[in-house]
C-alpha cells in the first residue's frame, strides 16, 4: 500500500547564488495533499564556492566534472551539518536539484552539479536528484519544473510568480498547468551592486536613487525572447550574450542602471500577469525583499500582488524540490509536458541509495 505520509529534505541552489536552501518537510497526501516545513534554513557559499559557481559557464566540460565532484562533496558537507543541527535521524529522502552548470536545452543539454551517486553514500540517506536531465532528453526544456508544486500545493494562486536569478511565472491555463521565464531579476542587479562591494540591493534602495534611461529600457524591452511563446527557459549564458552588452554599451552611473532593470523587470512581469483580469499574484523568492521592485510590479500590475509568510517566499523552491522527490519516490508524474514542451508527462529524476 502506498504511503500517505513523507519526511523529506528538499535542496536549492538557484542562480542568484544567495546559497543552499534547506527544508525539512512533512508532506500528507489525503484528498490532497498538504505540508508542514519543520526546520529550514540558508546556507551562504563561501567566497571560494561564490567565484566558481558564478564563472561555471567559462570552463570546459573536463573542468566541470572535477568541479561537479568537490561540489558533490561540499553538498554532502551542508546537508549533513544541517541533519545534525536539527537532530534529524528518520527520512524518506534527501531531495535535491543541484546547481545548474549549463542549460542549452536547444542543444538537448542541460548539467546539473551535485547530482553524483556518491551523494547517498556521503549522507548515508536515499538521495532523489537530477530532476532535469529526463525531461531534456524528451524533448523538453527541462524547466521550470517547480509547476507541478504550483498546481498541487498552492492552487488557490491564479498565479504563481519567482523572483529568484530569474522571474518565472505558472498558471492554469484552459485546464492544464503552463509556466515559462520571463525575464532575468537577481543574477542581473547583483551583479551591478556587486561591483559596490554589496551583496545585494537591501530593499531596493540605490535603483530608487537612480534615474530611469529610456533608451537602454527600451532596448531591454525589445529583446526576440519577449515576443517568443511559451514553453521557453533562461540561463545565465543567455544573459552573458544578450543583456550583460547591451547595458554596458550604455556606461551608465550604477544607480541608473539599477534603476532602469527594475522598471524593465516590472513591464515584464506585469505584462504577463495583466492577462487575466482582477487576478491574484502568489510573489515568492528573494526578489520579494526589494521593496522598490514590488513597488514598481504594483504601478504596472491590475493584479493583487500577494506576499505569504517569510518561510514561504524564502524556501518555496526547495519545499517543492521536495516534493518532487516524494511525487518520484511513488513513480507519480512530477514533470508535466505542458509546461516544458517534453513529448509527455513522466516522473522525473534519479533516486540513489546508500
């Protein structure tokens, strides 16, 4: 008899490189299914970590896979220090995604460090990873996989936004479940505020101060991937080629090009959720923290942006990462073709065992 009830780690590590998510999740399946996050927290890179995950897309393949098995190692070192923390001694499952190396689905490539088999044996727990790798293979775009948690757990949402690296949205549309990227957030603004010695742009406060180009908002807005259809992903490498030398070419005050990416990000999002009328907006991610940009998605939205609890907005991905590992673990569907543009829906992942 199936299982009703699971004890399970999801992991994330996103392109924003804010860290290692970690939540230890209760997840019930009843009528339908409900959860409880226990424990969470975030684990910040160390600067070493920092550089090279930020510089992933400049080394060869070969570089990679060495990198891919310190990587493996250094994971396996968080998620036990966080078991201990916690005392958690009885799981299902560590359920994690990795961190995205590369993510050309074109090319049906995508690589996912973190994801090695000698994961299970460094934590001594089934490990459920690789989520992307399947649905790449199926044609798809092996992304944003989060949707099916968006459908299953948070269905009362007409819209279910992400402001991580990158904004994505899912929503049910005619009966079945869509979701796409719509345009970069975080792996752009840091890397300007970087530059300040800053991690972050706290609240959104020095893109306030800024004054808005018209003309670099107007070339951002006219980008080909805006007018594409759906299913459609980014990736860093995209990002790298098309936005990084357009706003450069501009040589803007810092401020000002802060201030001109959040209003591009703003028109972005809220061109997408002002499809529908009177909706309601589900905004979760670190992107939420900058007051400025949900300011901003407010004047350009005729949606209700609706913000949950901090545990919500801040542990969304791994909580569904999580679920994800549970939905393989009884061999459900937790990759769904509509979203992703695969040749079908399947279960997506690999499990490894100790």
């Amino acid at each position: 008899m199936m299982k009703s009830e699971y004890n399970v780690i999801g992991v994330m590590s996103g392109t924003s490189l804010d860290g290692v998510d970690l939540v230890l999740v209760n997840f019930q399946k009843q009528k339908n299914w409900g959860f409880e996050i226990i424990n969470a927290d975030t684990i910040k890179y160390s600067k070493k970590w920092y550089s090279v995950l930020k510089s992933l897309v400049s080394f060869s393949f070969e570089e990679l896979q060495n990198i891919d098995k310190d990587y493996t190692e250094y994971l396996g070192e968080i998620i036990n220090s966080f078991l201990e923390k916690n005392k958690i001694t009885h799981i299902d499952a560590i359920c994690s995604h990795g961190h995205t190396a590369l993510h050309q689905p074109h090319k049906c490539l995508t690589y996912q460090i973190g994801n090695l088999p000698a994961l299970a044996d460094l934590l001594n727990q089934n490990v459920v990873c690789d989520f992307r790798i399947q649905d790449v293979k199926l044609g798809g775009q092996g992304a944003p996989l989060v949707p099916i948690g968006d459908e299953l757990l948070f269905s009362e949402y007409d819209f279910c936004l992400n402001l991580g690296g990158f904004a994505n949205i899912s929503m049910n549309f005619d009966g079945e479940r869509i979701a796409y990227d719509i345009c970069p957030v975080n792996i752009v603004l840091n890397k300007y505020v970087n530059q300040l010695g800053l991690p972050y742009d706290d609240e959104g406060r020095i893109a306030k101060s800024g004054s808005l180009n018209f003309k670099l908002l107007d070339k951002l807005n006219n980008l080909e991937f805006y007018n594409e259809e759906h299913p459609k992903s980014l990736g860093l490498e995209w990002v790298n080629h098309n936005i990084f030398p357009i706003i450069d070419g501009f040589q803007l005050d810092l401020k000002d090009i802060l201030r001109t990416f959040i209003e591009h990000i703003a028109i972005q999002i809220a061109s997408e959720t002002n499809k529908k009328a009177e909706a309601t907006v589900l905004a979760t991610g670190g992107g939420v923290y900058n007051t400025f940009l949900i300011e901003r998605l407010k004047h350009h939205s005729k949606t209700s942006i609706l913000l949950p609890s901090n545990s919500i907005i801040e542990f969304k991905e791994a909580l569904i990462f999580g679920f994800l590992g549970v939905l393989k673990l009884r061999n459900e569907v937790n990759c769904l073709k509509s979203v992703t543009g695969a040749s079908k829906d399947h279960s997506s992942g690999r499990i490894f065992l100790p």
